[in-house]
C-alpha cells in the first residue's frame, strides 16, 4: 500500500485529522514526531490520547525509554520496518509528525553510510572520550559542533564514518539516497495567528492535564534527544523555584511558536507535499473530505 505522509506544524491538528482519515481508508499510523517516540512524557509532547490508540492503531509512540537517544538513521530503521509490516497486512500506512528530518530520511531515503569496521571499531573504543572528540574536531570540525559530544557512541560512529568514506560524516548526512522522489503527501498548514492561538490554548490545558507532575516524575538521567523536547526544561526551571508558573507557561508557549514557524519554513522548501490549509471556520468534517480528495489511495494509482 502506498503510505501517506500527513506533515505539518505542531498545532496544526494532524493526530486527530489522521485518525479520522484511517478509520476511512483502513489504516494505522506511525508517529514521525521525534518526542512523542518516548515513553514518560505524553503531556509535555501531545501525544495521541488513549481512546484515539484504542480505535486504530498507532506504531512509534513510547516506542523508547527516556534514557535512550534517537537520530534520523535510527528513526528511519524502525519507521521502515512498521511501514512495511502496516502494507504487508493491507492497510495502508499514515505517517504522522512535524520531525522534518525523520520524515525526509523516509521520503528520500539517508545517503548510504560505509558498515562499521570491527578491527577499526576495536581501535577507536581503545581511545579515551577525549581524545575521541579531538580526533572528530580533525576529520570534521562541522559534525564535532553539531553532534552530542556527550554521547560516546555517536562520537565513535561520526569517527568511524569520517575514515571509513575519508569524508566528513556531516557532508553524507546532507545527501539523500533520492533527490526526486514520488510520495504520497499531504502539509497542514492553518493561518500564522490561529496556530499561534491553537498552541497557546493546548499549552494551557497540557499545565491543567498534569504537565508539571509528569516533568517533576521524570529521571535525571534522560537521553540528549529526549531532553529537547519543549518544556521539559522551561518545567525543571518552574520546579527549582527559577521561574513563576506563568512565567512558565509563557515560555513553553513563546518556545513552541517559535518551533512551528521553523517547521513551516521546512516544510515550505520541501517538494512533492501537497498544501492543505485549514481554518477554524472550516467543518471538520469537510477539511477532512477535503484532504482525502488529495490522497492516491492503491486502486487509482
């Protein structure tokens, strides 16, 4: 079956326009939301509420614990597995997020990164942390600046990859396996100050839902990816007596914007999605007839 992709800003409403679209057309989901692929933290990313899980099938939802970290290889890996499985068994795969690298490492397919290399693997683990990340700053300063230099794994892959293609891992990172692919998409887009009201109003109830117990419950130790989840640290600086609960709110608030209009600008350079724009007066009903005019469903391929 050939999957949609249902992209867009946070905000936007594409888990609940998803959900009606695959009781409509007999498919399951599977998130591209690099957070709400967490265990712990449903509050703080909107995920999917359990009577939406309980009527279709969602895949990649707490699929990880907080203390694990995720990248686009990682994501794709998993995200291609359920893809195939969901068409295999007939239905057809909705994929559903904002994350615009998760999505494009689906949609494009990552550049082919060199296998690991066991007798150089066993040389670079004989390396301290130190002189691991000294090493990376040489053969790709770009990478060192961006990667979690705290994470040792990373650091010996970005390495490893770096000698193994004697190119700069960051410069492969930029490729995509297919520049023009054909795909099934569909961006949500609702107008700039709607979106901004819609994110403020869900910030609010996510507050009143139980944000700052979840927060206050989470371990210390939580992987780098997860601990960028917006407001997880705007709540850590509420709880530690930092900031007011307002002041709170209004950060989470203000972040969150900020993140939807990177996620438009995204998707705006991105091709082959098609545009949807939404708006409070709309039915619902017909904004979802509307979208699924759009979808190529197997049989008019």
């Amino acid at each position: 079956m050939l999957p949609l992709y249902l992209v867009g800003a946070t905000g936007t409403g594409k888990s609940s326009i998803a959900l009606s679209i695959a009781k409509n057309i007999g498919g399951e989901i599977v998130n591209a939301d690099a957070f709400q692929i967490y265990k712990g933290i449903k509050i703080v990313t909107a995920s999917p509420e359990q009577i939406a899980l309980d009527q279709i099938k969602h895949h990649l939802y707490g699929a990880l614990e907080l203390q694990e970290d995720c990248n686009a290889a990682r994501y794709s890996e998993m995200a291609n597995h359920q893809i195939k499985d969901i068409s295999d068994r007939g239905k057809t795969p909705i994929i559903v997020g904002g994350s615009g690298l998760y999505i494009k490492s689906l949609t494009h397919g990552l550049s082919n990164l060199p296998p690991a290399n066991h007798e150089l693997r066993e040389n670079l683990n004989k390396m301290s942390h130190e002189e691991l990340i000294s090493r990376l700053e040489e053969c790709d300063p770009v990478g060192a600046s961006k990667i979690n230099l705290k994470n040792r794994r990373y650091v010996t892959r970005a390495v490893e990859i770096s000698i193994l293609a004697n190119r700069p891992m960051s410069e492969i990172k930029n490729e995509w396996e297919n520049r023009n692919p054909k795909f099934n998409g569909i961006v949500l887009q609702r107008p700039r100050q709607e979106l901004y009201d819609r994110i403020n109003v869900r910030v609010e109830q996510m507050v009143k839902d139980g944000l700052i117990n979840e927060i206050n419950s989470l371990p210390e130790n939580i992987s780098g990816t997860a601990e960028k989840a917006i407001g997880i640290q705007e709540t850590r600086l509420h709880l530690e007596g930092k900031i007011s609960q307002e002041e709170c709110i209004d950060s989470i608030q203000q972040s969150s914007r900020n993140y939807a209009k990177r996620q438009m600008t995204w998707f705006k350079r991105e091709k082959g999605f098609q545009n949807v724009c939404l708006e409070k007066k709309d039915d619902p009903n017909l904004a979802i007839e509307k979208i699924a005019d759009l979808i190529i469903l197997p049989d008019n391929e």
